[in-house]
C-alpha cells in the first residue's frame, strides 16, 4: 500500500518560512491553503464530522489533529483520545461518589460479555497488555460525548482493535452524529521516523512536556562537563555525537535538565508487535467501501522532494559541538535523511505540510 505524495510548493513562490515561529506559521497556512481554510472554517461553525485517526503509535496522530483545529477552529473541533480517557477513569475510580455514579451508568448503559464485577476488576487491574472490552470502551465514550456540546470530532485509540473497525462505522450513530460524515483518517509513517522519534525523547520532570534531542530541541542546549572532567582523555565531542557525548535539553519552562524514560532507548523494539497489528488495522480500513479515506504521508523520497515540497518543509536533524574557548554548546542543523520502510532514502516532513493536506482532502470529502 503506497500513499501518494501531496504537492505542497507553489511554483514560482520564493518566501522562507521559519515553521516553528507562531506567527510565521500562521502566514504560510494563509499563503498555502487560505481559501481551503476559510471553506472549513464556514463549514465548521454550522456542521460537525467524525473523523478517526488510524496511525502507528507515534505516528503524529494527536499533533496533526490538533494543529488542523488549531488552524481552523479550535472551538468546534475537539481532538478525543480514547487512552486519556481511560485513564481518567481510574482517577473516578479512586473517589467513592464518583465511582458510584459511573457503576449507574454502567448499569444502565453497558452491555457485553462480562460482568459489571468484572467489568471494574478489568479497570483497576489493568496492565498496558489486557485491552479493556470494546463494548465497555463505546458506552464509556458514549457516557463521554453526553456530557459535551456537540463539536467535530478527531477520534484517537479506536478502532484500535481488527473487530472494532466494524464498530466504527456505526459509531456515529451510537454518539448521536447521525448526519455527520464520517472519515478515516490514515498516517503513513516510516518505523525508523517512529524509532528515532521515542530514541531521543526527551521528558522534562517537572512538566512532562516532551522534546527530541535530534529532531525538535528546546532553545537551550545543556553540556555536561562533568563527563569531561571524569574522562579528562577524551577528546572533545564532535558535531553529532549528541546525547552520549554529554548533551542534554533543558526544559523552555522550567529551567531544568529533561531526561530519558527508562526503556525509550530501545526505541520500536518493545513495541513491534503494535505497530504490526496498527500496520493491520490501516490495511483493513483502507479496503473498507463507502466511507471517505483521507490519506497523510510523512515521508518523501529524497529523489522527488525537490518536485513536491519546499526546503523548510522538511524535517531538520541537529547536532551539537562544545566550543572550549567560549564554554559554550554550537547547535548546527542539517537535513534529516532516513531509510524508509521500503528502503528508499527519504526526508521526514514537519507537521505543517502534512496539514495542509489535511485540509486539501477534508475540502474535497466534504465536498466544499
Ligand atoms: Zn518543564
């Protein structure tokens, strides 16, 4: 299954967009798909649609869907993560009240296979590797959705399972958009952007805001002489070197040094598994009939890039140098070149120009 290549360059446009300043980002979804933004921005504030975001893990599912409302309208559009609400649950459990009245609910709402005992020993004793039953996961997102205005939706963790893509097709009806149209939304992501993406994330203990060592630094890049000093043979680290040459993040917020989680340094290994089974569960969806598939590629042959986006559009991979007479960290960036799944050489783009296909193919499903 391969994804097509989305044109994102304007011919004849020179203009250099710095991606990650606010202001300027603004400017390039105006230049690149300001129309197609005002179109669903009318859309938006009459109407709603469901959309389900299938992904691997990491594949940028919360990021593309939350910049795509961000860019369009942020108050009618709500990004739902079915894991986030899951969890939520264990904090209700913990209070008596509330728990009392989500076993009402559940009383008189669930149907299923298991008993309402097991239904909540499933809730506390879960483990990342018992799934909860996909009956009890629709009547607590039900429970969810009766709570809110109605709002678009981008649905993140279901279908999550083969047996639930079934289930999609007639969720909008269960959640009360019955007139909405209903998308899938497929990301195609190499492993290797995935691999290198949880290798070099970087958590800042006190905020648990995320980074990437490579890939998406902060403005302020520590080095850790000490290292040095207890191995005061070592040459000095040479650009690249990163991480294991004594670099370290340090949080924009807080001012601290942001750490490693245990276990992200073996990158994908620990979860292949999942993302066989995600790799499955786009296959199955993309041969579905009748419902609309908005196709999203992250990656672009090296070979092509030049065709279809512009420079900035790509993904950049930082390395680091310590310059001993000023004591101080030189960041360089320089174009990021993987080996994607297929083993073509490849650029990773940034989030931006997959948005505006985003926006470009939303335009074209809802028939704007
Ligand atoms: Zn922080």
């Amino acid at each position: 299954m391969r994804f097509p290549i989305f044109k994102t360059k304007i011919e004849g446009l020179n203009r250099k967009f710095n991606l990650l300043d606010p202001k300027e980002q603004g400017e390039y979804f105006q230049l690149k798909a300001g129309k197609e933004i005002e179109k669903l921005r009318n859309f938006l504030k009459e109407n709603t649609f469901v959309a389900y975001l299938l992904g691997k893990k990491n594949s940028g599912k919360g990021t593309y869907s939350k910049m795509f409302a961000e860019v369009i309208l942020p108050e009618r559009i709500e990004h739902f993560s079915i894991g986030d609400m899951v969890r939520a649950i264990d904090l209700e459990l913990k209070d008596e009240k509330k728990k009392k009245e989500l076993l009402d609910y559940l009383d008189k709402n669930y149907r299923g296979r298991l008993s309402l005992k097991e239904i909540i020993l499933a809730l506390e004793n879960r483990s990342t590797k018992t799934l909860l039953p996909t009956e009890l996961i629709l009547v607590l997102f039900k429970r969810e959705m009766e709570k809110r205005e109605k709002k678009t939706l981008f649905i993140d963790g279901f279908p999550r399972e083969l047996d639930q893509i079934g289930f999609s097709l007639f969720f909008r009806d269960l959640i009360g958009h019955r007139e909405d149209q209903d998308i899938f939304i497929l990301i195609d992501v190499p492993e290797n952007v995935i691999d290198q993406r949880i290798k070099w994330r970087r958590v800042c203990p006190i905020c648990q805001n995320s980074r990437n060592l490579k890939l998406f630094p902060t403005s302020k890049i520590g080095y850790d002489e000490e290292k040095k000093e207890l191995a005061p043979y070592r040459p000095p680290p040479k650009f690249g070197e990163g991480a294991g040459a004594g670099f370290y993040l340090i949080c924009d917020k807080d001012d601290v040094k942001m750490v490693r989680k245990e276990g992200d340094e073996l990158g994908i290994e620990p979860i292949r598994e999942r993302l066989k089974l995600d790799g499955k569960l786009i296959e199955e969806s993309f041969s579905l009939y009748g419902i609309p598939k908005i196709l999203l590629r992250n990656s672009i042959p090296v070979k092509e890039a030049e065709k279809f986006v512009d420079d900035y559009e790509i993904t950049p991979e930082y390395v680091f140098g310590w310059d001993e007479k000023e004591k101080k960290v030189k960041v360089k960036e320089k174009p990021w070149v993987l080996v994607d799944d297929e083993g073509i050489k490849s650029f990773s783009l940034l989030p931006q120009p997959v948005v505006v296909s985003l926006i470009y193919q939303m335009v074209d499903v809802l028939n704007l």
